[in-house]
C-alpha cells in the first residue's frame, strides 16, 4: 500500500519514501486501545481520494507514550488496479 515515493508526516518527522518510512515503525507497541472514527471521504477523480479520519488511541511505543488523539488524512490512488497511499499525515489534538 506503500509506493517508493511516499511521504508520512507525523510526531513532528516527516519521512520520504518506503525505506524511510517502513524503517521508522516502531516494532512492539503496547496496545491498550485503539479506535478510528469520524471517516470523511473527498473524491478528486474516479482514481483519487483524500480520507480523513479520527484516531484514538492508549498506545506506548519503545516507552514513548503515544498521542491520545490525532487526526489523520491519507491520499489514496488506484494504480494498475491496486490502491496505494503515497500520502499520510497526522496532526495531534492533545
């Protein structure tokens, strides 16, 4: 889902393409809770969406507690007949 051009910016990083960003996922998060709501979907083309998104979360990364809430949006698009995201962001509300 992840194309080699993609950019993630969150927790106040931003990383550019695949390798950066599959290399800054922290393995062995605890997990209390987590919950997405409040979906918003604005269509640019038949092949292209912008998704917004509610999460919240009771997350603990590497002893790193995680932001309680963000919100996040993500482009998606349909390429070769497979959906990609080749853009996230997330904006803390704490």
């Amino acid at each position: 889902m992840t194309p080699d051009n993609s950019i993630s910016i969150s927790d106040g990083v931003v990383l550019k393409g695949k390798k950066e960003i599959l290399s800054g996922l922290t393995p062995g998060c605890d997990t209390k809770s987590f919950s997405l709501s409040d979906f918003s979907f604005l269509w640019l083309d038949k092949d292209t969406v912008m998704m917004t998104y509610t999460a919240a979360q009771d997350v603990t990364c590497a002893g790193k507690k995680q932001n309680g809430k963000v919100i996040a949006s993500s482009l998606w698009q349909r390429k070769s007949g497979k959906w990609l995201s080749p853009f996230h962001q997330e904006s803390d509300t704490d």
